[in-house]
C-alpha cells in the first residue's frame, strides 16, 4: 500500500490543473468470460451492432473533443477498454482512432492505451494500425496459461495462441506490454497459477497486474455455481505472486479492491521502474477528471482543490446507447458545468 501511495504522489507531482484523462468503451467480445460483468456484447450475436455504434461514438467524440478545447482542458492519458476494443476490424480501429486524433489533441499525451485484450481477437494488421497511430501500450489479457482453466472459463483459445500473440506483440516494437492475470479462476490451482505467472514473465511484458478473481453478479461463475478455489488457495497463490515478480524486478504501483473478492483481497498491478499505466493511477487515486464516451462507462469528474467527486453513468447496453443520444448530451454538459464551477 505504501509503495502504491508512492507511485500516486510522483504521479500526481507531474500534473497540471487542467489535465484529465479520456476514456473511450467498445462493449464488445468474442465471447462472454465466465467470471464476467462487464456489459458487452458478444459480436457474434451482435455484428451488426458494430457499425451504427462507432457512428453514434463518432459524434460523441466530436462533441466531447469541443467540448475540452472550449474547457481549455488537456488530454494527459487515453484509454481504450470494452469489452475488448480489437473485435473491431483493422479498418474500424483506424477510423475510430483517426475520429479521435482530429477531435483531441493527443501531441501530449503521457500514455495511449489499447485493451487488445484477447489473443482471438489479434492479428498483424490491427497491431500495425495501433502502432500507426503512436499506441504507447498494448494490454494483452491472458488471464491464466492453463488449457483447462481458459476452456473452463469460456475463452476459446489455447495457452499457445497467447504465446504467439505476445512474440507478435514484442516483434512491433510498443513501448510497454501489459498482461493481466487472475487469481482464483474456475478449475485453476496454486501450481496452476504459478505455472502461468512463471511463464508470462519470459515474455518480456514490463507491466503485469495480478487480479484477485470478484465474484460479480451476473457472472457465469454465480449464475452456474462454477467451482471455485477456496480462499486458502487463492492465498497461496498471491503468496506466490509478491516475491516472484519483486524478485523479476516488479515493482507494486498501484491496488484496489472490489466487492465480493476471493478471500477479501486485492488487485495489484505490478511494473518494471518506469513501466507505470499512469491512467490506472490518475482514476484509482482519483488525481483527475476522466471523461468517458462510448457506452458501459461512467464519467468521474474530480475537483481535487474542493476535495468534490461527482460521477455521471452512460447508457450499458450499445442498442440502449445508440438510441438514446440526448443521454450522451446530458453527461456531456455535466461534465462541462462541474469543470466551469471549478474555474470559479
């Protein structure tokens, strides 16, 4: 904890009062993971879902990217997440990240992160539109390494793919790679999870977060009565995850909880000196406002002088999203009233 606060306060030194982060939500997958809450839609019940959803995120970029320059607001970190924004093809993902290049002014950005989250849904030619567009990290979310425990969980890919698409990874070139990993999965074991740490640390990824598996609501692994590990287990295996990947060179940045968690413990993320994902800082420690578009995500607009924190939650579902834009409206000049009261 105190080593996070640390990485917080050098974070926080090198902010200016106008900087926030952007956040963009593509709530879609592959397929739906057991331990799963997230709202996102599986593409293959909803492709054509797709199209009029980037139409609508498209006009709430350009109306959030007037919004900031009439703010006089910097953007300081993006972040892509979902869902998994590389269910989108190569040609969605370019007009998506041009849309947001002619809309924001990302020349000072600290940081571009994309969740390219599952190795299914990873090919060269959206890696090399990525890169095309200065993505600084590039988070690919194996989760475990272990046959079973990735069947069990309803991904539909081998350790094998994820071992490819990290040799992908490292042959573009990005400047960090993130890899999350969690604890207390469906049909995994200590020796299972120490398998899975031990091997993603050859990889090269300089940045790994080591998640405590949040029994959630609406999961699989609730709605099916999914086994699980007990929370003696789940101790052994973050037991496990401390000194090996201090001993790696990893350092602890930044840690929360949420409700529910196995054994009541926490999510860490884990990087090597300099490897930090200051956008996890900035909206964990609540430095910053965090504007979101796209639907799924919430808003947190932050006054750290006044010590006020007030939050606006988008439409869940793209259907819902798509069609209600005056919501889209309404968060938007939230946003703006909290952010002109602060200038006061």
């Amino acid at each position: 904890a105190i080593e996070a606060a640390d990485a917080g306060i050098r974070a926080a030194a090198e902010l200016e009062p106008n900087d926030i982060s952007l956040y963009v939500g593509i709530p879609f997958c592959p397929t739906r993971c057991a331990y799963c809450s997230f709202v996102a839609q599986s593409v293959e019940k909803s492709f054509s879902l797709v199209e009029p959803y980037l139409e609508a995120l498209f006009d709430e970029i350009t109306a959030a990217g007037q919004l900031v320059r009439d703010l006089g607001l910097n953007v300081k970190s993006f972040y892509m997440g979902g869902g998994t924004p590389t269910t989108l093809t190569a040609d969605q993902m370019d007009r998506l990240l041009s849309k947001l290049e002619q809309n924001f002014d990302f020349n000072g950005l600290a940081e571009l992160t994309i969740e390219a989250g599952r190795p299914d849904t990873i090919d060269e030619e959206k890696l090399r539109v990525l890169r095309a567009h200065n993505t600084t990290r590039v988070s690919i979310n194996p989760q475990t390494m272990e046959d079973n425990v990735l069947a069990a969980i309803g991904r539909r890919h081998t350790a094998r793919d994820i071992e490819d698409t990290m040799a992908l990874a490292a042959s573009m070139g990005f400047p960090h790679v993130n890899m999350d990993l969690i604890a207390g999965l469906p049909a995994d074991t200590p020796e299972g999870f120490r398998r899975t740490l031990d091997k993603c640390l050859t990889f090269g990824a300089d940045n790994i977060t080591v998640h405590t598996l949040s029994l959630k609501k609406g999961s699989r692994i609730l709605l099916e009565g999914l086994p699980i590990p007990t929370a003696a287990d789940v101790a052994r295996m973050l037991d496990y995850a401390d000194p090996t990947l201090r001993a790696a060179g990893f350092s602890p940045y930044y840690l929360y909880r949420q409700k529910y968690m196995s054994g009541s413990f926490e999510n860490v993320g884990w990087c090597i000196s300099g490897a930090e994902g200051l956008y996890n800082i900035y909206i964990m420690e609540e430095l910053h406002s965090i504007l979101s578009l796209g639907a799924g995500g919430s808003t947190k607009m932050v006054d750290p002088v006044r010590g006020r924190i007030e939050r606006v939650f988008h439409a869940k579902y793209p259907t819902e999203y798509i069609q209600r834009p005056e919501k889209i409206a309404e968060n938007l000049a939230a946003f703006r009233a909290f952010h002109e009261k602060m200038k006061r």
